[in-house]
C-alpha cells in the first residue's frame, strides 16, 4: 500500500517570505513520481511541481522547488517569495502502481 | 497543459434519483480516468480507476452498485450516482492521464452534488 503524509495541516508566510511545506510518503514501488498540486478556493487542482524518483537533481518551477530525499522518503515544497496567489490548499501526491495518492493537505495562508 | 472538462459544476437532486457526471479530456485520449469524493476541508479520496473499454476497478468501501463508472471512449468517463441519499452529497473530482506511463494528472474543474 501506499501512503502519503503531510504533517501540517495549516501554514502561514508573510508575503515575499519563504515557506517549506513537508511530506513523507511510503511506497514498495521502484518507478515513482512525486508532485505538489495546488487546490485555490475555486477547488481547481493544479500542478505546482513533479518529481521523478529516478532524477536524483530536485525539480524547480520558477520560486517553487522541491527537497526530494529518496532514502528518507521525504518531499518537501519549498515557495520562495511567496505571493498572495499563492494561498491554497497543497497536496503532496504520490503516483505508482498505476494510482495517484494524496496527503491531507497543508492549508498555506500568506499574510500581507 | 491538457484540459478535462467536467460537467456539471453544481447540482441539486432529490433522494432516490440518479445523477450523472461527466469527465472528458478535450486535447488528449485519457486512457484511465480516475474519479475522487472530496468532503469538506479533506483530501481526495480515490474512487475508483477506469480504463477505457474495461470494467472499473473500486476501492475498499466504495459500492460498485451505487457509483456506476463507464469509460466508453478514450475522452469519456461518466459517474452515475443512483439512488441518491443526502449522505452522499459531497464534491466529486475526476482525472485523466494520457497514457499508461507515470505522467500528471489533469483534473476535472469538480461537481457539487447536493442530495436534498
């Protein structure tokens, strides 16, 4: 079985701030992606970031990147210069064996 | 990206009735679609996985009986909610994927249903 953990459910940031949002996750799987997707108030997900578990270099997307630490299983997001449209729900989301697993979110709020 | 269009984004049923939802991919053949119940302030919660032209495969708990999942074309994938009771109005969320690879998801816009 597969899992994936997000252990906090609520994060703020000031604006312009930097802000790591954490996740572990658990898989028997060797070929595994990892992504971040983002749930605004309109509940649209939208892809932040992807991971592929064979690529030892972290992904980055602009001020989005990622801490990808395989042996540890651990994938963190990490916003740098955070704006206001970046207030969302994030799930950490693990795709293998051919099923998408999400953690129970991180609500992020930016403080202006 | 690739766009799933999700049909309807609200509606309203009274119990006993069904209500069907449509996913289409609109630029690309999603051969699985995935569909998810989404409660308030919580994750997804998977479904059920559907592949185009074979029998969905449920998660635990999920009844096969009351979500009936068809996935006839490979830009179509339909939810029906029979018998609907108030217990299952929730937000309901579909994806697709373009191959069989360990690609994204793309994501349906979701559907509100509301079992009055």
């Amino acid at each position: 079985a597969q899992t994936v953990t997000q252990s906090q459910p609520e994060m703020s940031v000031q604006e312009a701030e930097t802000v790591t949002l954490s996740c572990t996750y658990d898989t028997s799987e060797s070929d595994y992606y990892l992504f971040w997707y983002k749930q605004p108030p309109s509940r649209q997900m939208i892809l932040v970031i992807r991971q592929e578990a064979y690529k030892q270099q972290n992904a980055t997307e602009n001020r989005f990147s990622v801490n990808f630490q395989k042996a540890a299983k651990s994938f963190s997001l990490k916003i740098s210069d955070s704006q206001l449209g970046d207030a969302a729900m994030y799930f950490c989301v693990l795709f293998g064996n051919e099923k998408l697993t999400f953690g129970t979110g991180t609500r992020l709020t930016i403080i202006p | 990206g690739a766009v799933v269009s999700q049909h309807p984004s609200r509606v309203i049923c009274k119990s006993g009735t069904s209500v069907k939802i449509e996913c289409r991919s609109l630029d690309f053949q999603a051969t699985t679609m995935f569909w998810y119940r989404q409660f308030p302030k919580q994750s997804l919660m998977l479904m059920a996985t559907s592949n185009e032209g074979s029998k969905a495969t449920y998660e635990q708990g999920v009844e096969k009986d009351k979500f009936l999942i068809n996935h006839a074309s490979l830009t179509l994938s339909t939810l029906t909610v029979t018998s609907a009771h108030p217990e299952d109005s929730s937000f309901y969320i579909c994806s697709a994927r373009q191959n069989r690879g360990p690609t994204e998801a793309f994501f349906g816009q979701g559907t509100r249903l509301t079992v009055v």
